[in-house]
C-alpha cells in the first residue's frame, strides 16, 4: 500500500477529529441528493418523451404514404393499393407494419350537441395494439358485422353525453353535392390523452371512405407504416422514399405532429441544464469540505514536508479521502434515486393532470446506461475539480505548518 493511500485511511476510518465532521455530512448529503434528483429527473424526462411518443406512434404509426400534391386538408388524395409496394415496404430493415387508411373530415350529431371530427377509416390489417390499450369501454371495430361502427374518444363522448352502443348521426360535406348523413353504433371509447387526437379523431371503416368518395376499387389514402426502433425513423423513412413510385411521398410522425416533437425536444436542453446545476452542487459542497480537511490538518501536513513528502504526495492523500466521500455519497444517491423511481414505477403514487400533461401519472424509465454514466460521470467531475483546491498544500510551509494550532 502506498504512503498517500495508508495515511488517507487513517484520516477516513479512524481520524477522531470533530471540527469536519458536520461539513463532510453535508457533502455527501449533497452528493446524495444531487444523484438522486439527476437520477430521478432523467428517468422522468425519458419516461414522460416515451409516453407521449407512443401515444401519438399508437394512433398514426411512424411513418405515412401519401399521394405526392398539394393537398395539406384532412382529406386524402387517392391512389392505387400496390401489392408490390406493400411487398418492397415490409422488405426494409426496421419496417414491422405496413396499413392502409384515408381519413375525411365530418360533422358528428348526438343529443343535441354537434362537433367536427375527422374519421380515419381503416380494415382488418390496422394493428389495435394501442387503441385496446387505451380503451375505457367498448372493443374495436368488428369488421364481420355490416352495421356501420365507429371508435369515439372520451372527449367527445363527455361532450356530447354518449356511451359504447348509443347511435351518432355523422354528416359528411362534400362539394357540389348535398350533405351525406350516415348512421354508426358507437363500440367503444378510446383514451389517449393526446388533445391533438383526442379532440379530432374518430375510427371508422376504411370501406365506408371509399363509398363515400366514390372511389374505384382498389384505391385508398396511404399507407401508416410502423418501425422497429423509432431512433432510427428518419433512415427508415429515407429508405422507403427510395422505394416508393413518383407519385407518392412519406412523412414522419415528428413532421405531421411537430408542436409535439417540438415540445419534446425542448426537454432536452432542461435535462441538461438540470444536470449541469446538481452536479455543480455537488462539486461547490466536495470542495468546501476538502478545503476545511486540508486546513484542519494543516500541522500533519508540514510535519509529512519536513519528512521529505511532496506536494502531489499529499495531495494525493487528501483527493483519496474525497474519493470515499464521493463514492459514499454516490452510494446513498443511487438508493436515494432508484429507490423512490421504482416505488413510482410499480405504484404511480404521483399523479398528474391529464390535460396538462398528456398522462395521469409520472412515468418512470431507467436506462442501467444512464445510470452508469451519471455515477462515473459525477465521480470523474468532481475528482478532477478537486485537483485546483487541492494545490492549497503547496502553499503551507513546514515551519509555519508545524507551529500552526
């Protein structure tokens, strides 16, 4: 064992000096609290961009086929369902769902009440993974029964006092023509939380749009396509460009909802500033508890000079005992942190508005790489800050040191 290492453990482990005591607790209470809340913030952050991506990502898919013009309404233009392009689509790496769909923007009347919604219509292939999560009543459509069926969200069906099997009377507008009614049973009620959805979109059959644009067999409004891993939705989305004919166009979910992503991007730059101000925290209570310890010793430190010791010696002897400091209150931050994210992941004991945040609770997402770099990344910051004040031990002189009470 070196010299610098056996003093720093006699002063860490067996020192009965009082004077630092309180000043060290409050170090690691700092570095305590600092992981913790860096911790706890990430997971939340990382959490709270997971939900809403998913919630959007679960209605519209990721990536969307549309004709290629100038049409920027709700209604699509139509084109021709290509079995080969459907074939070249699920060839690509990453791409797990391919789907048709149009949507057509309509008038929804019930119970006196009148609102405007889009129906997006599809057919038997859409995946109803997330909407048969997010439903409150009811099932999905069942494309078995002729009876015309649509999906409300529970914001419209509390706006216009309606539940699974009430009757809704839809008025469709189209130009040069007169209104077209039609007549649906509700079947179920969907949640999403998502206002960009919630308060525009109904689900209805895909066939039901086609009659009603008196579109020729075959024809649809695009194609909603699903990827494996969403980090890499842009490579995908460039990919199925270079497979698609001239006549059609993609589009990300970041491009069709980006108030959202926008929003979601903001976040960001607060977990940075976040992370930047506990750290410094951290680093402002090592510092002053390492400056009290080196002054406190002040007399041990010029004996170990007039023994011949050197500076960097002693530094050393002293950055070890911030070490263990550091990691003990790294140690208490980790329980700190991961301690009270899984009480909110298994019991989501914090809850939040919806219409605010998009969700009743605070999600919670922990990344064991998160956590690995938040420790090493604390540790290596605060070692390195702690070499400058450190250097206040080549400025004691022995004489003066040894006489020094």
């Amino acid at each position: 064992m070196s010299f610098a290492r056996f003093i720093s453990n006699r002063i860490t482990f067996k020192s009965k000096r009082t004077f630092s005591k309180l000043i060290v607790r409050i170090a690691i209470v700092g570095i305590m609290l600092g992981l913790g809340v860096m911790i706890l913030s990430l997971a939340v952050i990382k959490g709270f961009k997971g939900e809403i991506k998913n919630k959007v990502r679960g209605f519209a898919g990721d990536i969307q086929v549309v004709k290629l013009d100038n049409n920027n309404s709700y209604e699509n233009s139509s084109f021709v369902d290509s079995p080969a392009v459907v074939k070249k689509l699920k060839g690509i790496t990453d791409v797990t769902d391919v789907a048709p769909y149009a949507t057509k923007a309509g008038i929804l009347k019930a119970n006196d009440e009148i609102e405007g919604v889009v129906l997006k219509g599809v057919d038997k292939t859409y995946n109803w993974d997330y909407i048969k999560k997010s439903l409150v009543a009811g099932s999905v459509l069942n494309f078995n029964d002729d009876t015309e069926q649509v999906l409300i969200s529970r914001y419209t069906a509390n706006r216009m006092k309606l539940k699974t099997g009430d009757p809704l009377l839809m008025y469709f507008i189209q130009e040069g023509q007169l209104p077209r009614k039609r007549k649906f049973k509700i079947m179920g009620i969907f949640n999403l939380g998502v206002d960009e959805v919630d308060k525009t979109f109904v689900i209805g059959n895909l066939a039901l749009i086609k009659r009603l644009n008196d579109w020729k067999s075959g024809e649809i409004g695009g194609y909603e396509v699903r990827v494996k891993n969403f980090d890499r939705v842009n490579n995908v989305a460039n990919a199925i460009d270079d497979n698609l004919p001239l006549i059609l166009k993609s589009s990300t979910i970041a491009e069709n909802y980006p108030t959202i992503f926008e929003w979601l991007k903001l976040l960001d730059v607060n977990t940075v500033v976040m992370l930047v101000l506990m750290t410094a925290v951290a680093v402002i209570n090592m510092i002053s508890a390492l400056l009290i310890m080196i002054l406190e010793r002040t007399a041990m430190i010029g004996m170990f000079k007039a023994m011949g010791a050197g500076n960097w010696v002693i530094q050393k002897v002293f950055l070890y005992n911030a070490a263990y400091l550091i990691g003990v209150g790294l140690l208490l931050g980790n329980a700190l942190g991961l301690g009270i994210g899984y009480l909110q992941l298994t019991t989501h004991v914090f809850k939040l508005d919806q219409a605010s945040y998009y969700m009743t609770f605070v999600p919670i997402k922990f990344e064991a790489a998160d956590v690995l770099l938040l420790n090493v990344g604390t540790l290596v910051v605060c070692l390195m800050v702690l070499i400058i004040p450190s250097m206040l031990v080549t400025r004691i002189s022995p004489v003066k040191a040894i006489r020094f009470k």
